[in-house]
C-alpha cells in the first residue's frame, strides 16, 4: 500500500494532516462512546445470578399450606445434607405443624423423636414419596426436581426433591455430595 506524505514546502520534512487527524479522533471517541452507550460494566455473573433468582421465584402451588409444607421439606433436606441431626429434628417438627396428613405427621414424627442422622435418612426417603404427590397435584408454576443416588440404601437407590438442578444428596451429606442425577422435572 502506498502511503501518502505532506511536507511542508520550507523544511521538506514530513506533517501530519492536523483536520485529518482531528476528523479520524472525532470518530474514534464517538464510535466510543456509541459502544459503550452510558450503561454500567455488567458481567455474566451478575446475569446468571439474576436469572436465578427469577427462577427461583417463580415457584408457586395452589395452596399457601402447600408452599409452607414444601419450604419446611426443604429446610429438612438441607439439614440431612449438612449432616445436622438436631436441625433434621427440628425441620420434621415444623414440617409436621403445617400438615394435616396422619400418615405424613406419623412419619416426620419419627424423624422429630430419632437422634442419628442414618435413622432420619430413611425415614426422610419415605416423607419425600408423600410431599411428591402433595407438590405434584399443587404445583402452579415453576421447577420441582425429583433427584435420585443409585448408592443411597445400599445400593436400592433413594429420591429426594429440590428446587435446584445441583445435586446436594441428603442421603450422604458431605461423604457423597453431588452423588445423584435429576430424573424428572415436577411442573
């Protein structure tokens, strides 16, 4: 490519155009400031998170004793995950005040009267099977995961809800986290 060069008549050195060079300036900043339009630097992260929380939201049942029951079912999945017996025992003990079912109440009062962790595990297996229909007839909006470890109960397997797809198996707690798969998504 040939370049062009302005001298001055004088020195015969080489000048640069100035209204050239102050045009492609002009240009440059306002192409600038078009890209960039004013708005706050945003990352994905933020994104993601947002787009979380939206989902999370959206989750809504028919009935207001219903949201409750599965808000205390979580908060007693969340406790087996930790591996916290006295927060399992307390989690049960609410879930059981906000239900009416007697098979339900009988079950969660097990869980409330039992002391070690391995014990509320398998009745909590059993809780799930009846808070699953509960949802499943109720749900009005949003995702319910029904999550399942194939390890779980020496090797039989065992299921257990969610409001997330990341896998926290309550039947393991830390020993075997992430142990499980999503098996079917409750709308």
């Amino acid at each position: 490519m040939k370049s062009i060069r302005i001298e001055n008549a004088k020195s015969r050195k080489p000048m640069v155009n100035r209204t050239f060079f102050r045009t492609f300036s002009a240009i440059v900043s306002l192409s600038a400031l078009v890209a960039c339009k004013n708005e706050p630097k945003s990352n994905g992260e933020t994104q993601v998170k947002e787009e979380v929380s939206q989902e999370k939201a959206a989750l809504a049942f028919n009935d207001s004793k219903v949201r409750n029951q599965f808000q205390h079912y979580i908060h007693l999945k969340t406790a087996l995950v930790n591996s916290d017996a006295v927060e399992a025992q307390s989690g049960a003990k609410m879930l059981m005040e906000n239900t009416e079912d007697a098979a339900l109440k009988e079950m969660l009062a097990k869980i409330a009267a039992l002391n070690e962790i391995e014990d509320q595990r398998v009745v909590f297996s059993e809780v799930t099977k009846k808070i699953t229909e509960i949802v499943d007839a109720s749900i009005s909006s949003g995702e319910v995961y029904m999550q399942y470890c194939p390890m779980a109960f020496n090797n039989e397997g065992g299921y257990w809800l969610s409001t997330e797809k990341e896998i926290r198996n309550p039947y393991f707690g830390d020993r075997m986290l992430t142990c499980g798969k999503v098996t079917e998504i409750i709308k």
